[in-house]
C-alpha cells in the first residue's frame, strides 16, 4: 500500500531533519527563553518607548495598556506565553523603566539571562556578583548578578533579585530583571 503524497513528503522531510517535530519545553526553559528575549528588548539602547512597547507586540507578547487621564502616564503589561515572563513598560510624565519578572526562574536561574544579555548591549559595564543564602532545596548560595556603568557614580545599573518583595539575594523562586540608575 502507497503512502499519500503529503505523507511521503512528511517522511522524507523528517528523515533528512528537515520537519523533526519541537523539543518539548520545560516551564523553567521556556521562563528562561522568555526572560532573555524580554530583557534584551528592555535594555536595547536608544529606543523610544512606543517602538520598545511595539517590538513586544512583534515578539508575539499579549499586552494590557493603561494610559493616565490626567497626564502622558503610560503603562503596558505583557505577558509572554503561558505566563512564563510579565514586562511592565512605563513612559510619561517620570522617566522610563522597563521591568522584567518571572515567577517561574528564581534568582540564581535567572542570573545566567543577565550574563547572556547585558554585555552585548553594555560591553564595558563590571559585573558584580552577590550571594545569598543557602538554598535548601539545591545545597547552594542564591546568586543574584548585577552589572554597573564604571563610568559613572550614579549611572546605569542592570541585574536581577527576587520577586515577590523578598529583600537580598534570597531564593524564594520568583525574579525581578531590573535597569536603573544607581542612586
């Protein structure tokens, strides 16, 4: 018995490693994938807020928006899929922040995405590690990675730490990528 065409077609694909179905994706790596493709947008430098909120739109991220009545305050949310990574974008009367965060990657997974991302984008930045706690569950430090404009005294300064209102470098689960000014 023949295949049809299209199975034929499929088969032979697949055999050359053309059309081999998806990796299936842990929740935590597609936090990860997520959180890195958040990030970069957050921090790509010299980009005006509506093209930052539009380059999410174009990542495929669902979005809320909500504008001030009373002044230009602007804030979207967006919600990378399966609510792995929320953004939240803010423009308007206060400067600009973008923030990251995930309830998926604790600080010690997430500080890798720092690492990956924020040197391409700032290569003369210095990178500062702070360790935490132990972490019952892994035996390890929580590890919290942050890197800062050497040039400046209160300049840019982009890392990770807990979600959640945890305070310090503690690994409760949740993380918070953050671009601010050192103060």
């Amino acid at each position: 018995m023949s295949l049809p065409l299209y199975r034929r077609i499929a088969v032979l694909l697949t055999v050359a490693g053309l059309a081999a179905p998806a990796a299936a994706q842990t929740v935590e790596e597609a936090a990860l994938a997520n959180a890195t493709l958040a990030l970069r947008l957050c921090i790509q430098p010299h980009v005006q807020p509506e093209m930052r909120a539009q380059m999410f739109r174009n990542a495929g991220f669902a979005e809320q928006v909500e504008r001030s009545q009373i002044n230009s305050d602007t804030t979207h949310t967006f919600t990378a899929p399966a609510n792995t990574v929320e953004v939240e974008l803010y423009y308007g009367e206060m400067p600009e922040h973008c923030q990251v965060s995930s309830n998926y990657l604790g600080v010690t997974a997430a500080s890798p995405v720092v690492d990956s991302v924020v040197p391409h984008f700032y290569p003369g930045f210095v990178r500062r590690a702070h360790q935490g706690p132990i972490d019952p569950a892994t035996g390890q430090p929580a590890q919290c990675i942050v890197y800062e404009d050497p040039t400046n005294p209160i300049g840019l300064a982009i890392g990770v730490s807990p979600g959640q209102g945890a305070q310090g470098c503690v690994e409760n689960g949740t993380s918070v990528f953050y671009l601010t000014a050192r103060v």
